[in-house]
C-alpha cells in the first residue's frame, strides 16, 4: 500500500465528496482527553487531526505514525506553519503497522481515524493487536472509520460509496481490503469497550470512544 500519491490531494477530495463530515467525525471527543499523558496518532494521514489535537490537550507526547513519507512531511508543515510552538511535542515516526511494531508502548490514548478499514483480514487483526499491546491497562482507544448500518436506504448508500471508494484506492494506492471489516469484535476482544458512539454523515460514518476495561 502507497498513499504517496493521493496524498496532496486528500484533503481536497475528500471535503469535495463529504464536505467537513470527516472532520467531525474524527474530532468530536478532543474535549474529553485533557488528562492524557501519551498519545499515539496512528494512520493519521495529513496532521488535520493532530493540528486540532494539539491545539485542544497540553499532552506532552504525541506521536504520529504513518507508513507513507508525503503525508508526514503534509503534517511536519501542517504543524511548523500553524501551531510551531507545539512542535517539541511531538514525534514523527515512518511505520508500517500491516509489518511493524508500534515504535512505543505505554500510550494512555491510541486513535485510529480512517485507518483500519484498508487492511485484509489477517493484517488487521495483526496490526489491532500490535496497537493493543502497546496501550496501558486502562488505555483509551479513538475510533472513527465507515460503518454499513442504519435502515435498507442507509444500507445501500454506505455501500455504494464504500464500493466507489475501494476500487479508487485500490486503484490509486494498492490497498489490501477487498471491503470494509468492522474491526469492532477484533477490538472487544483486546478490552476496549464502547464508552460512547456518534454517527455522522447520515450513518455512513461513526466515531467511537473506546477504553480497556
């Protein structure tokens, strides 16, 4: 998989086809992290996430990991241009979580916005694990991603879209799910559990606020 490419125009695309839903969806619990002392942004893309989470918490380590260099370098100037005084706080990592580990351990929060739903099956499972064993015992996790639920209307727009939207990455960056797997059994299964959940986009989107119990 290779985001290299689309990555200069993500961004553009992606307020084009869901104008700031996207955003809502990966921002609506920042009011409930300011206790968090280490954070990890997984997949997090082109730093509009972590811009806002800086802005929003006084943690004093924030990781990005991403496996593709443009969207770090997107977030490196992201930050140096918007928010440069909160730049000692955070580390940038290049990783590739489908084969590596998580650079750390010991993170109280780990989000995963829009990042899970590219990986098959077994990669999944693997990299939920990978990102499971890194977090504290009472760690939380910030999920946000695609959902196919709601009613049969609901239903047949999630996977229109969801379809259009695999075959241009797949085309574009060689991702490796086939469609989307609700990665929600893979997460229970590691403790977290759903503290709260917002739908967003008419149910084509949710976000969730996870924590290990």
């Amino acid at each position: 998989m290779n985001f290299n490419r689309v990555a200069p125009c993500f961004e553009r695309l992606e307020k084009i086809v869901f104008r700031n839903q996207m955003q809502l969806c990966r921002t609506v619990y920042l009011t409930e992290l300011s206790h968090v002392e280490k954070v990890a942004l997984i997949g997090e893309g082109d730093g509009r996430f972590l811009l806002e989470f800086l802005k929003q918490t006084n943690c004093p380590q924030v990781h990005y990991i991403d496996s593709s260099q443009v969207m770090l370098d997107l977030a490196q100037a992201r930050i140096n241009k918007q928010f440069p005084e909160a730049r000692p706080r955070v580390r940038f990592y290049k990783c590739d979580l489908s084969k590596e580990n998580m650079p750390e351990d010991h993170y109280n929060l780990v989000v995963t916005n829009f990042f899970l739903d590219v990986f098959n099956e077994p990669t999944l499972s693997q990299s939920i694990t990978r990102i499971a064993d890194s977090c504290c015992n009472d760690g939380i996790w910030l999920y946000a991603d695609f959902q196919v639920a709601g009613s049969r209307l609901q239903q047949l727009r999630a996977t229109f879209w969801l379809k259009t939207m695999y075959l241009f990455f797949k085309v574009v960056s060689n991702i490796q799910a086939p469609a989307l797997i609700d990665p929600a059994p893979l997460l229970e299964a590691h403790g977290f559990r759903v503290i709260q959940q917002t739908e967003f986009a008419h149910g084509l989107m949710r976000a969730e606020f996870r924590r290990r119990t």
